[in-house]
C-alpha cells in the first residue's frame, strides 16, 4: 500500500488499474482501485446533495447498514414474489456473488493507508453496498455490457471522472458494435431521466413490489440487450 497521494501517483495508480481491468473485467478490486484514484471531490458532492435530500441528513447521522440486510439470504427469500428484495436475491444467486464479497473487493482494492473521515466513509460505502441493487431496481445483469450500461447510469447520477473513463473506454471498444453501444447510451439517459438514487432509503424499499419502485425512482421498463459475459469475450481474443 502507498500513502503518496499526489495527482501524479493517482494517475499513475489508475491507469494502471485501468489497463488491468482491461485485460480482465471481472478483476473487482481494480475498478475500486480505479475510483479511488480519480474520483476526484466526487464523494463531497455525492455528501452535500444527500444531506440536502429529505432524510438525507438522518441517512447520514443513522449509518444503517444495509449489507446486514442483504446479507440475510433467508429474510429475502421470505418476500413476496416480485419485490425488489427478491429481485436482488435473484440477481447476486445468479451472479454467484454476494454484499459481502463486494465489501471485501473494495478492501482489498484501496490503496491508501488512511480512512475516509465521517461521513464520506458512509457515502463511500453506502455507494458501494447498493451497486447491486441498482443492478435489479434498474434491471442490469451482472455481464460485461450490462456492468458498463449500469456505470453510465452512475455517471449520469454521479458525473465521477472515474466513473467516466471506465464509460468512455467501454464506448470506444463498442465502435462497430450498435447494440452494445446503444445499451451504454441508454443506460446513460436512464441515469438523466431517473430520481438521484444515492439518496433513496433502500431498506424500506426491499419489500415493495419491484414494478412499484421502478414508478417511484422514473426507472423505466427493464432495458432489454444481449448480455455480454467476460469468458465470451475471452474466448474470442482466444482464436
């Protein structure tokens, strides 16, 4: 780990996180290596327009946990079918992943020796700890271009220069590729068009019927492309 925090060695640190999320997509910690490295005053902003937000502020002094939520596979599968608890249970079973794992990668994948202070620790972890939800409230699989439609969504949210280049490089490699770059796009004007979701009190929302939530936050109708998997892009540079 380095504690050497000037704008040089953050470049330096992300691109080089960059070229290895490159070479391998499903190399987690690299993407969060990746954010905190370029992110920039991204998590301040994020901070200020939650506490302007109604129950913003009481987000931020409560801190709830929601991986102690998400963690409890057994809670979930008692909700209705339909809801977006299911829906997220649905999505990390078949992803083979977990809130845990997630929150484990980001660890392993920061590289400064300080902690953030209070409260953009939260912000920070907050964003992290609901990445997968958004995947099922928006409905993104967890495939190499629903991953990228899903960071454009952010970008639009969040306009993290992190976020950014990882969307910019994702478009250039979809050059000949209409679908997939219409899927980017489109999760772009997802992001526009929908409620600011960093703000939204997801607990409460688990046990509401997903087609309710999707009305609540303008996320629209589940987009619909052709997942991307990363072995499928590996077998094609194979031959």
């Amino acid at each position: 780990m380095t504690s050497d925090t000037s704008p040089t060695s953050s470049l330096r640190r992300g691109l080089a996180a960059l070229g290895a999320l490159l070479a391998d997509p499903d190399d987690l910690p690299q993407v969060f290596t990746l954010i905190e490295a370029l992110s920039g005053n991204t998590l301040e902003r994020i901070r200020r327009r939650i506490e302007a937000s109604e129950g913003g502020a009481r987000l931020l002094a409560d801190r709830p946990d929601i991986v102690e939520l998400l963690a409890d596979r057994g809670a979930l599968a008692r909700l209705p079918d339909g809801t977006l608890g299911r829906a997220y249970l649905d999505f990390v079973e078949r992803e083979n992943i977990s809130a845990e794992g997630i929150r484990a990668a980001a660890t392993k994948g920061m590289t400064q020796r300080h902690s953030l202070p209070p409260p953009l620790d939260y912000v920070h972890g907050r964003m992290r700890d609901t990445h997968d939800l958004w995947h099922a409230a928006i409905g993104y699989h967890g495939d190499v271009l629903g991953e990228a439609a899903l960071l454009a969504f952010v970008l639009a949210q969040t306009h993290n220069p992190a976020i950014a280049l990882i969307v910019g490089v994702g478009l250039l490699k979809t050059i000949g590729k209409p679908e997939a770059r219409a899927a980017i796009l489109d999760g772009y004007r997802r992001g526009k068009h929908a409620e600011w979701l960093p703000a939204q009190p997801w607990e409460e929302m688990l046990a509401l019927p997903l087609d309710e939530v999707r009305r609540r936050l303008r996320l629209g109708t589940p987009p619909v492309y052709t997942p991307v998997r990363s072995s499928e892009l590996r077998a094609v540079a194979a031959t």
